[in-house]
C-alpha cells in the first residue's frame, strides 16, 4: 500500500484550502478505530473531511459520507464536543517538510483560533491531537506515555510539542544543476538509494515518479549515468519542486499506486476523488484478504472436529445396528437351552427363517438361560444407544452439510475486485457470528447488509435470458423469498453444496434447452463441483422450494424437481478468456 507523502500532503491540503475554507464543522463521527470524518459545510457545498491515523494508510482527504452506524469511540465524542459548531480557518504545515499539519478551528472566520487539530502523518506513529489555545493537549487518538516515549509524550493536560524536526538538506528550486548532481552522485550507489541519501523529503513513490520522467532505472547506478539522463532528472526534479511552489498537481492512477506530480496512467477528478477511491479499495483489499484467511482456517477446523465427531457416531451407530442380531441369537438360545451343556463355549444353532447355522458365542461359566439374558440386556443397551446416537448424528451431519455451503460460498469469491466482494465476504462473517460458530468480541452488524437490496452475480443465457446467482447463504435465501417470481426456474447442484440460481423469466416464456443446459452449467461451476466433468443439477420453479421451519440460512427443501447435469468445464474455459462478470446490487 502506497503511504502518503509529504507531496501528496501538500496537494491535499492545496485544494482543501481552495475549495473548503472556510468552513463549519457540523458534525463529528468515528467510522473505525484509525478513521475519523468531519463534516464540513462552506457556502457552495457540504462534505466528509477523512482523517486516518492508520499504520500503513494514515492520510487525510475529502470522501464519501461514513456508513450509518453508532459512534461509540471517545475520541470522537470528545471532538465533537469541542468542535462542533466552530468554523475550520486554516490548514497549514506545522513545519519545513513536516507531515503535520495544523487545522485551526474559530468560532467565527477572522476571530483567534480556539482550537489546534494536530494531524501528524507518519506512518506507525501518525497520531490526531486536539490543542486547546493555551497549547494543552485536551484529546488524542493515542496517548503516549513517558515510558513509551520519554522523548515526546503525549498526555492529556500536558504541553503539545511539535515532532522532532527532520535534519536537512532540504531540496530548493534554486539550487544548479552542477550543485545538485554532484551531492546526488558523491557515494556511487543505485539511483534510489542516492537520491535518499542526498536529500530530505522524499519518498519511494516519488523517487519512482522521478525515475519514470526521466525514462530511468532506479536500480541504475549513478556512474552510469550520462549527461543527457542527469539532464533529464535534473528536469523532473525542478517540475516536482515548481508543482510544489505553484500548487499545480496531476492527479494520476499508476501502476500499482498513485502519482500527484506525473501525468501517466489513468487521470483522476481531483487529488481527494484520487486519494478516496485508491485507499479505498488498498483497505478494501487488505481487509478482504485478512477475513478470508480467517473464515477460511476456522471453517476449515470447525469441519475437521465435526466430521471426527461424525465419525465416532457412526463406528457407534454400526455397533447398535447389531442390536437386533443379539435379540435373534437370544431368541435362538432360550429356544434350545436343552442343548446345552456345562463348559461350552460356543452353541451351532439353525436360524428360525433361512435354517442357516448360526454360530453363538457363550460365556463358559453361565448356562443358556443367563447366556441368554446377557444378550437381551445387550439387546435393550444397543436400542437405546442407537436411539440416543439417530438424533446426535443427524445434527451433526446437519452442521457439516451448512458449513461445506458457507466453505462453497466463500471459495466462489476468490479474490477483491469491487466493494461487493468485501460485503459478500462481511455477510458470511456476520452470519458465521450470528450462529454462534465465530466469536468476535466487536461484532456489529454490517450497515451495508440492507434487506432491501440483494448482491448477485448476473449472467446471461445463449437465448438473452438473464440469469441470478447468489453468493452466500444471505443472498441465497433472498433469491428464494424476496426476488423469485412464479415464472421462474430455481437451479442447485443435486445433494452438493453451492450457490442458488435463478433462471430469470417473463409469464409465458419457455426457455429453450440451451438456456437451461447454461443455467445447470452455472449452478454446477458455482458449487463445490467446480472442478468435475459434469454435475447433477436439479431444477424447479421457486414455488416448489421450502425453507424448513428453523432450517440454517441457505438451507432448503424441493418437490417437483427435474434432474439435468451440469458441465462447470464449459464455464472455466470461458471465464479464462472473460472473467466472471462483478456482482450488482439489485433493490427488492
């Protein structure tokens, strides 16, 4: 993930003080532990100022409104106290090429500033400090003890004092060429790790943009370089510094970043509209992964100790199978008990139905009659066994087949393209938490997870008919109750778990075979069959689907299903060529 420098800094804060000052802070909100939004209202328009103290993403721009969810953070609660209602006067840097920046907040434009927001960006130690006009810290999103620190603590009450100022040099517009290159190449070294050594301020990001500029290497080394390539990045220096004195940026997407000083790759609105949608989707991507991870190693483990427990019913159900052959062999004895003799230990005996012999082992020291009985209690223990074990078995064998339908969704979505795969991924989170097989101590239900709305992946049929598939046990059960219409046909992989689908038709339309071959091909790539040759898919109108009283999410019953089989090979080779279309939101 790209951090943000101290160039990109100044293009923020250039436009915010173009376009947002002044401005009233009307309200204050905590959407996570690192991220606050502060509303801010100017005369012409109304925006969410973002401010993120996190570790590797620690930055601060305009976004999109924060999700509607309680704020139960302190420091938020505090700021609003304390800021609400007075107007934000003044951005500045606290410093020469310092990544702290001075927010000055008044109750009215042009009287004295009453309160500092000390946004200082860097890195694992970005903090957000609140300053009252007497220079004493009132609030910070983290506190710093002196054992933490003995050389800058941070401490409600105390003093705030600035970061330890960064040691020059420093680079400067004015500076010559001949003065500049030879402090660049005084220790012969890659062209990155020159440049660093020489001055102060940069930033990998934007050595990088330097570099490309001027068509170079950064592993090149400096003593290879000619007059023509100095000339170059002499020149992509100088436009770098004059973007900074002019505040003129160019906001571009590069590859696997960002640059505010390079026009290549793909141009953005503005450097917030920039900053917004790239951290966005690297937080996005970063949580995506980080979840999977984990839903995928407790799935896996929760499976792995139930099917062991599966195990162990059934080598216990096969015992109390045999509960009716001790009846038989009791039945047998008590019938020829006159046979018997002192010290036998076993009694060849024909059965009752067949004739067949039937070989009975006995105890030496009992008679028949007590042989016999002792296969009657065994009888009667076996019984009750099998009766006590029916309902066990059935749970857990209930449980497998759910979490192998939670595994089948979560592996459908391989990797973070859009929002909608994190929310998917957030929906099997919340339900895994809401069943009881996830503890998560700061659980709170995902505002996006809306009953009004439903997430699905759209394809379409040979024949132009679209087709719907859910993505998890959330989605799966909404396309049944919510989206399905009578017209419809409702596809599934036959006793294998995967994700539902609905074959999407007007009144009176009958789809022609291609169609519904396709719909069993999709049914059967997006299961746990993915990799098979063909799959069994049953298919039914929705009317005929019921969800049993209790039932787990995404689990459900059919009648008057027609079995087709499904070819999930069709569907790879072409998701090779074209990837599987993103998923839509769809209002219900």
């Amino acid at each position: 993930m790209q951090p943000v420098d101290f160039t990109t800094l100044m293009a923020v804060c250039a436009e915010l003080r173009s376009h947002w000052l002044p401005a009233r802070c009307e309200q204050v909100v905590q959407r996570d532990r690192t991220t606050l939004c502060m509303a801010l209202r100017t005369l012409n328009q109304r925006g969410w100022l973002t401010i993120s103290w996190h570790p590797q993403a620690a930055r601060m721009h305009i976004d999109v409104p924060p999700p509607k969810v309680p704020d139960t953070f302190t420091f938020s609660q505090q700021l609003k106290h304390q800021l609400n209602g007075y107007a934000l006067i003044s951005i500045e840097p606290v410093g020469a090429w310092e990544r702290a920046f001075d927010l000055g907040f008044a109750q009215r434009p042009g009287e004295p500033i009453q309160w500092h927001l000390y946004v200082e960006v860097m890195g694992k130690y970005s903090n957000v400090i609140l300053v009252n006009a007497r220079g004493q810290i009132v609030t910070a999103a983290h506190q710093v003890s002196e054992k933490q620190s003995s050389v800058r603590p941070i401490l409600t009450g105390t003093p705030y004092t600035l970061p330890p100022a960064i040691t020059g040099p420093f680079p400067t517009l004015d500076e010559p060429q001949a003065r500049w290159q030879e402090r660049v190449s005084l220790v012969p070294a890659s062209l990155k790790k020159a440049l660093f050594a020489a001055y102060r301020g940069l930033s990998s990001s934007l050595v990088r943009d330097l570099a490309a500029q001027a068509n170079l290497s950064l592993e090149q080394s400096t003593t290879d370089l000619s007059a023509a390539d100095w000339r170059r990045l002499f020149d992509a220096w100088q436009a770098w510094l004059c973007c900074l004195q002019t505040e003129t940026f160019q906001p571009h997407f590069v590859d696997r970043g960002y640059s505010v000083v390079r026009e290549a790759g793909t141009a953005a609105a503005d450097v917030q509209s920039l900053l917004c949608q790239y951290y966005t989707d690297a937080l996005n991507h970063q949580v995506f992964e980080q979840l999977k991870n984990r839903l995928a190693q407790r799935l896996k483990t929760l499976l792995k100790k139930l099917k062991q427990k599966e195990a162990t019913f059934l080598s216990r159900w096969q015992k109390a199978v045999s509960a009716d052959d001790c009846k038989q062999q009791a039945d047998l004895l008590m019938a020829y008990s006159y046979q018997w003799q002192p010290g036998m230990r076993q009694m060849p005996l024909a059965d009752f139905d067949t004739g067949e012999t039937i070989n009975i082992s006995l105890e030496p020291e009992k008679n028949a009659i007590q042989n016999a009985q002792a296969l009657y209690k065994r009888h009667q223990k076996l019984k009750r066994s099998r009766l006590a074990i029916a309902p066990l078995l059935d749970e857990v064998q209930a449980q497998i087949a759910y979490l192998e339908q939670v595994d089948a969704a979560l592996r459908q979505i391989e990797r973070y393209a859009t929002a909608s795969d994190l929310s998917a991924i957030q929906e099997i989170h919340d339900e895994l938490i809401q069943e009881g097989y996830l503890k998560d101590p700061t659980y709170r239900p995902h505002p996006n997870h809306s009953h009004e709305t439903l997430n699905v992946r759209k394809l379409k049929t040979p024949g132009g008919i679209e087709i719907w598939v859910g993505r998890n046990n959330r989605q799966n059960d909404l396309l049944i109750s919510k989206a399905a219409t009578d017209y419809d046909l409702w596809f599934h992989t036959q006793e294998i778990p995967g994700s539902h689908v609905l074959l999407r038709l007007d009144a009176g339309q009958q789809p022609a075979d291609a169609d519904l071959h396709f719909a069993a091909d999709v049914a059967a790539y997006f299961s746990r069959a993915q990799q098979a040759d063909q799959v069994p898919v049953v298919f039914t109108q929705p009317r005929y689907v019921f969800k049993p009283k209790g039932a787990l999410p995404g689990m459900v019953t059919y009648t008057h299903e027609t079995v087709i089989w499904g070819q999930p090979a069709k569907l790879r080779d072409r998701f090779k060529q074209n990837p599987a279309p993103a998923p839509r939101l769809v209002s219900l």
